[in-house]
C-alpha cells in the first residue's frame, strides 16, 4: 500500500484502489490531490498487475465535492486557479488508460468530482449520492473534462441543463439519466464495485483492454473506421 498526503492507493489481487482521502473536506480536489493523482494514474497505466481500478471518497460525506475553494480564494482568479490545476494532465492521464475503471460514488460528488467519475467506465452510486456541477455560479467552466464527458455520457440537454443551471441530481436521477449504471444502498457500494473488479480481473486482461478501448476510441470514429478498429484489435486477442 502506497500512501500519499490526501490519496491511498493500495493493490489487492490485480485490482488497484485508489481513495481520496480529505474527509474533513469531503475530499476537494486541491493541487496536491491533483499531484498525488497524477503520479497514481502513472503507476496504474505501467503496472501490468493492475488490471481493474476502483476510485471511491473516504468518509461518509462525499465522493468528491470538487475543487478546493480555498485554493480558489488564494489564486490571483478563479481563472488561474483553473489554469494552475491544469499544469498536469491529470485528465489526459486518466483517459489514456486502456483498463477498466469503476468509479463508487456517495454523498456530495460535485464539479471535479463528477469530472473524475466520468473519466471512469462504470459508476456505481450510493443511495445517497448527490450529483451537480456548480462552475458557472463561481464564474469558471469545468476544467478536468466536464464539458466533453458529461454529454458523451448523458443526453445533450440534460448536460447543458445540468451545467447552465447548476441543478443538483440524485442517485435515482442519475440512474434515469444514465449518469451512473447502478444505485446500491450504501453500504453495499464498495463491496458491490469489488465484485464487479473481481469478475473484470479474471478475464483475459488484453481482451479486457481491446474491448474498452474498441468501445471507447470507436467512438470517436466513422462505423467504417470503428469497425478496422474493431477489426485490427480482434486480430490481435489470444484466445
Ligand atoms: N473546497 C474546500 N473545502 C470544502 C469544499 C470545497 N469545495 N466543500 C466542502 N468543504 C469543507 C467545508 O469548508 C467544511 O470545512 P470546515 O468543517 O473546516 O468548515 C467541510 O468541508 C464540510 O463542509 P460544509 O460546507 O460544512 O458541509 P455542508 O453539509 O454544510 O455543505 C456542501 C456541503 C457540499 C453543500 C458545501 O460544502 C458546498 O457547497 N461545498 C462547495 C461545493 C462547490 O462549489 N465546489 C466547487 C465546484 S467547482
């Protein structure tokens, strides 16, 4: 188990787990959070053990519940504290990495919270979750993503209603919007996102990650060049 200041990240059975860990701040996303993470994603992508991830929140109040407004206040702008989060490509980084990512959600999962679950592939949410990207009431945009995942994932509609009015969401919400894939009673989350790792990690991990990143590349493709992709991957898988 490697621990940072504010992410643990341990690896049980070829399954990483990474948990952000400033409870007593319902775990914000702060510059040293984005530097723990950057160096976490690092080591999933190159470790060959890790074949599944699992990101969850410590603490029984949130996920995430987005950037460090006190970092906001100390930065000469909202702006530049957006700029200074971006000096890492944390972001890139996250959708780079060809495993598979589930995501347990609770609470407050707001702005970069949300942004972190939609770089995952699965999101499992608690009963309790809370969903709500509250950038334009401070001002900013999104800046890990948000405003390209979150309508790839959810109608365009919703997301821009979502964005423009900061409308908050629940668990059921969410799971109609096609959000998160599954709402489980809280104390079930974490057990709930093993079992799925679990059944992920003992599949072939090269097929596993040929069909993620069919999935996930084609949909920035043509059929016709989704389908060469589809194509070329197959050709390469062992079974
Ligand atoms: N950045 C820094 N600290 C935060 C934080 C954030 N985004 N969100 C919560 N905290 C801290 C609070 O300052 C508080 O610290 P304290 O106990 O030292 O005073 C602690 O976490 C608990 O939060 P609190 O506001 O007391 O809980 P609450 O239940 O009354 O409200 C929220 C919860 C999520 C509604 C409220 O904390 C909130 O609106 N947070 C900001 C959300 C936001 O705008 N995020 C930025 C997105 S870009």
């Amino acid at each position: 188990m490697s621990n940072f200041e504010v992410i643990i990240y341990e690896k049980r059975n070829n399954i990483g787990y990474v948990t952000l860990n400033r409870p007593q701040a319902l775990n914000a996303y702060n510059i040293q959070m984005r530097d723990e993470l950057y160096q976490v994603l690092g080591a999933i992508k190159d470790d060959s053990e890790v074949r599944v991830v699992v990101f969850a929140g410590a603490g029984e109040r949130a996920f995430c519940a987005g950037a460090d407004l006190t970092e906001f206040l100390t930065a000469p702008s909202p702006v530049i504290a957006r700029q200074v989060r971006w000096e890492r490509d944390v972001w890139g980084l996250f959708l780079s990495i060809d495993k598979p990512l589930i995501a347990a959600l609770h609470g407050y999962v707001l702005g970069d919270g949300i942004e972190i679950a939609l770089c995952c592939d699965i999101r499992l949410a608690s009963e309790d979750a809370q969903f709500g990207m509250p950038e334009p009431g401070l001002g900013i945009i999104p800046a890990a993503g948000g405003t390209q995942t979150l309508p790839r994932t959810i109608n365009k509609a919703k997301a821009l209603e979502m964005l423009l009015t900061g409308k908050w969401i629940n668990a059921e919400e969410a799971l109609r919007l096609k959000l998160v894939n599954q709402v489980i009673p809280r104390k079930e989350l974490l057990p709930r996102a093993e079992e799925l790792a679990n059944k992920i990690a003992a599949y072939d991990p090269i097929a596993v990650s040929y069909a993620k990143q069919a999935i996930i590349r084609g949909l920035d493709l043509s059929l016709e060049q989704g389908l060469e992709l589809e194509a070329r991957l197959g050709s390469h898988c062992h079974g």
